[in-house]
C-alpha cells in the first residue's frame, strides 16, 4: 500500500513540479515582465529549488563520448553487450583514426566493474569508467530498475547475482584469454563468492580483483548501515521494507524493495549536509554563480536517481552477509546452475591476485571490513596482495573525484598491469568451458529454507 501511495502523492505533484519550472524560466528571463522585478533572482532560483526537489529523477545516462589517449581524443560508442533479465552487461568500446593509439588501445587489458546493486544506478561509477577508459577495456555491470522487470521473467536472488558475474567473466575470457575484475562496495562479497566458486570447480578466474569499499566481513568496525542490518530481525525487514510494484509498471506485482524507500535512507544519514547543500544551491542561483549551481545539479541528478531491487535478492544480502556473516564463516552455499549446493571458498583461489581499498573515512563500509579478503584468500601468495586505504576519503572518494582520479587510479592501474601477463590457469585442468553468458532461466530451481 505505501508504494501505491508514494505513487500517487508522486503524480499528483507532478503538475507543480513543472509549474515550479516554468515560473523560475519566467523569472529568470530578463525579456519577460516578470523578470524585471528586483527580487525576480530570488523568486526564480525559490521555484527552481522546489522545482528540483519536487522532480522525478529518471536514470542518468553515461554520456562518456570521448576520452584522451595519451594526447589523442578517442571515441567511446557504448553498446548492450549481453541482456539478461536483471542486467546488462554494458561496453564502451574505443574508436581512433590513429594508427599508434589503436595499437596501444588493442594490447591494453580487459576490465569488468561490477557496479552495486544496492540502491543507485550504475552511472554512480561514471568517474570510474571515464577514467580507467585511458587505459582499459572497460565493462560495466547495468542493473535494471527491478519495477520495469515482468513477472514472468522470473525472481532475482543472491545466487543469480552471483552466476551472473561469472558468466560476464567467462564472456570476457572468451574474447580476450583473460580479463580484471573491479567491484564497488556491496557487490565484493557475490564477486568474491564468483570467483571463488568457479577456482572451486577449476575453471580460470581473473587475472586480478580489485574490491573497493565493501562489507566482506561486516562484523569489523560496524557502521550505521550495517547496524540497521544487524539489529533488525529478517521478518522485520520482510515486514516492513519489502512492498509490491504498482499496476503503472511492467514489473507490476513483483516484491521489491522500492527506491524511494532507500533514498530516504540516503538522506536520513546526514539530513544536514544535504539541507545545507541545497540552500547553497539557492545562494549560488541569487549570485549569478552558474558552475557552483551546475555541479550541485549533476551530483543531485545521480544522487536522486534510485531504483527497486527485487525483494528475494535483497532479504537474502541482509541474511547472509550482515546478519549470518555466512561468506567469512565458511557456512555460505550457492545454487548451481544444476540446481546443486556449492559451498563458496575463498581459500580455493590461488592464482588471482587481489587489491582491496578503503577509505579512511568510509561511513558505508567501515574499516577492515574489506581488508578481511586477504584472510579469507589465504591461498594468494603475499606478493600478490595488496591493501590501500586512502586517507581523508570518504566512501565515494575512493572511486569518484579527486582522490579517485589521482591518488587511487594510479595503483589500480599499475594493480592490473603489473599481473596483466601472469597466468590464471585452472587447478585441475577445469571442470567448466568458458561460457558465452547466456540468460536462459534455470530449470527446476530448488531452494533450502533460510
């Protein structure tokens, strides 16, 4: 019932909305009548802010068109490289004229980012792959809004996240021999379990992963996120979060998590920062201040863009990663594509070199919770560990802005190539070819009680 509400209240100010827009365009004119009043800024930039937090934030675009290459402007044409029903595995291929830059281009290696699933799109990363397209092959995991995804296309659990990341790999080692992974934040612990999974079975796993920010083991230094999740009951958020998508939908009638709901989350962490934020909006419209108003649009157009997530997918990333800790307690089993139990061990992994990242002033993922990888690989040599925690950074700061692009980038980058040419050969021989990502449903899916 409160998702149908939110929907309503949400369409009934839709017309003030655009009334707010149009006056604030009004007053803004200095050829309209209104414009020539002395208060017509302040007027214009009240309607503009309450036109900005009475919108509807749709999913943001990429926009990445081109990238410098060593001096030389290189095309990016984005493209769906597989459709499933959940996700898109999404390619911002690389174009040049020039002879040298294609050549570098063609020998530089493939990277998957593993985008999260946890309430935000995927174009969060958007300073992510912008960057790491000067020196990448670059992939990009692209969740869909759980309320545009039919019925009859099935559920989503923990597990498919899981055999998803391990059929876009497998995509990439069948292009390219071998590939890197990058995952940001929630999905650490299904890509962790991935590749786990396919070491277990002797298949190649990447050459290196890269976990950024992420609750591997969120009993360490617990933040108001993992609280929230560790203090409530399972039933609790069953009972309370989980709501059915409204008959407006393609999805109509599929159990979700809703993104508003998440949103108000978001906000609820700090209500003061985002209140003063947007009254220094205002302040930057009244003074003329056109980049400060533009950039706080561009972050509040990501930031307010949410989506659902499908609810079986969800309550079971509360159950086994917050609650029975299941993947650092060696107790987490997957549902194979046969429909078999397969126990996830990170000790089965001995070949793939991993980087784990933190910032020092994380409020999502707080410290040591993603360092606690290196425990769990324990069959990684040493020298193919590495640990990073940036200090002054805060959860988005190890893979957007500043910090990002000149203190993180630099060692993922030097990460990557440094183990480019090293093998990630099976144990014994491999048990699985190299599949080509095919989103067929699973037959006769079967599932233990929780």
């Amino acid at each position: 019932m409160l998702y149908q509400i939110y929907e309503t209240q949400r369409s009934m100010m839709e017309p003030f909305a655009d009334f707010a827009q149009a006056a604030s365009k009004l007053y803004s004119n200095p050829l309209s009548p209104f414009g020539q009043n002395p208060f017509a800024q302040r007027v214009s930039a009240g309607y503009d802010l309450v036109y900005r937090l009475w919108k509807d934030y749709e999913k943001p675009r990429f926009g990445i068109r081109t990238v410098q290459v060593d001096g030389t402007e290189v095309a990016i044409h984005e493209r769906v490289e597989i459709d499933k029903p959940f996700c898109e595995l999404r390619r911002f291929k690389r174009f040049t004229d020039n002879p040298a830059t294609l050549t570098k281009l063609k020998g530089q290696p493939a990277v998957l980012i593993v985008a999260p699933l946890s309430g935000h799109y995927a174009t969060l990363l958007r300073d992510t792959v912008r960057t790491m397209l000067k020196d990448h092959k670059v992939y990009i995991t692209d969740w869909k809004n759980a309320r545009m995804v039919p019925l009859e296309d099935g559920e989503f659990h923990l597990d498919d996240y899981v055999h998803y990341v391990e059929d876009f790999i497998r995509h990439l080692q069948g292009i390219y021999g071998n590939c890197h992974v990058i995952s940001v934040c929630q999905p650490t612990v299904p890509v962790l379990g991935a590749v786990s999974l396919m070491a277990s079975r002797g298949e190649a796993t990447p050459l290196t992963m890269t976990m950024m920010g992420g609750p591997i083991d969120a009993r360490k230094s617990p933040t108001a996120v993992n609280n929230l999740a560790m203090n409530k009951s399972f039933e609790w958020f069953e009972n309370n979060v989980i709501y059915r998508v409204p008959t407006s939908f393609p999805g109509a009638g599929r159990r979700v998590y809703p993104g508003f709901l998440q949103h108000t989350g978001f906000v609820a962490m700090n209500p003061d920062r985002h209140m003063s934020s947007h009254y220094d909006y205002f302040k930057h419209l009244i003074a003329g201040d056109d980049a400060s108003a533009e950039a706080h649009r561009k972050f509040y157009d990501e930031y307010n863009a949410v989506l659902d997530m499908d609810a079986d997918y969800y309550l079971e990333t509360i159950r086994v990663v917050f609650q029975e800790f299941a993947l650092v307690n060696g107790t987490w089993d997957v549902i194979s594509d046969e429909g078999e139990l397969e126990r996830v061990r990170p000790g089965d992994i001995t070949t793939t070199a991993h980087f784990t990242i933190e910032g020092e002033l994380d409020d999502i993922s707080g410290a040591g919770q993603t360092a606690a990888a290196h425990e769990l690989c324990y069959n990684v040599p040493k020298a193919r560990q590495k640990h990073l925690e940036v200090k002054g950074a805060g959860h988005y700061g190890i893979f957007s802005g500043r910090r990002w692009r000149e203190s993180v980038y630099p060692q993922v980058r030097d990460f990557i190539l440094q183990f480019h040419d090293g093998p990630a050969a099976p144990a014994n021989g491999g048990k699985r070819s190299i599949a080509n990502g095919s989103s067929a449903k699973k037959p006769g899916r079967q599932r233990s009680a929780a």
